[in-house]
C-alpha cells in the first residue's frame, strides 16, 4: 500500500437521486448518512454533533502530527483509529478511508511513509469542514 494512492476514493453520492440535503453535493460528505443522522437525533441534536466534530477534528489532526513528529507508532495508530470512526459516523468516508490507511501505515511501524497521508487528511478535512458549514448556512 502507498499513502499517495487514492484509487476507489469515489463519490458516494447514488446517480438519478436527488440531493437528500440543501447542501452542494460533493464527495467530502455521504449525503444519506447526514439525512440518517438528522432522523434520529433531530435538528438540534445533530446541529450539536456537528459542532462538536467540528471542535474535535482539529485537535485530532494535531495528535496526529504530534504521534508522527515524535515517532510514536502507537499513538497514531490510536488517534488515527478514533478520528477515522468520527469520520465515518459525520458521513465523511474519504476522510475516514485516509484515517483508515493512516492507522494501517502506524500499525505496521512505517512512519516514514505516512507524511503525505496527513497532508491529505488535513484537505480532505477542510472539505468536510467547509461541506457541513455551508449544510448549516443553508439550513
């Protein structure tokens, strides 16, 4: 596996469906998983996650930096683990699917291969960031 391979990493979004959201479609967010969130936790409720994923992801990606500055194999491992099931939970599968290759380069103690797998964790979550703004924006 090579962190720089991102083949698969499609959009995940069913063709002839409209939009389940008001917010643009874009593959940084499953769109039906937000609609199933909003289902059972109501607006407000799901208002709140987003918030706090929103308040969490940066201090994750941090730890993340940190574990792979420092060497430490298994905090990244860990931290990658816990930020990729937060990803996947928002909906945000390309970010969860990076988390997931990050989490598989600690576990095998290839640190020096994971720079550019952070990297594109680091945009990818800026698309996140920016897709569950402008849900909000438009909501």
């Amino acid at each position: 596996m090579t962190c720089g391979n991102r083949a698969g990493n499609g959009i995940f979004v069913e063709k002839n469906r409209p939009p389940l959201t008001n917010a643009p479609m874009s593959a940084a967010v499953d769109a039906e998983t937000i609609e199933e969130l909003k289902a059972v936790m109501g607006d407000e409720g799901f208002s709140k996650l987003i918030a706090l994923f929103r308040q969490e992801a940066p201090r994750a990606i941090e730890a993340i930096r940190k574990a792979h500055r420092e060497g430490n194999d298994d905090a990244l491992h860990r931290t990658a683990h816990r930020f990729k099931g937060a990803s996947g939970t928002m909906g945000a599968r390309v970010l969860s699917g990076l988390c997931r290759e990050l989490e598989l380069l600690a576990n095998n103690g290839e640190l020096e291969k994971c720079e550019d797998t952070i990297r594109h964790i680091e945009s990818e979550y800026v698309k996140v960031k920016a897709w569950f703004y402008e849900l909000l924006r438009t909501a």
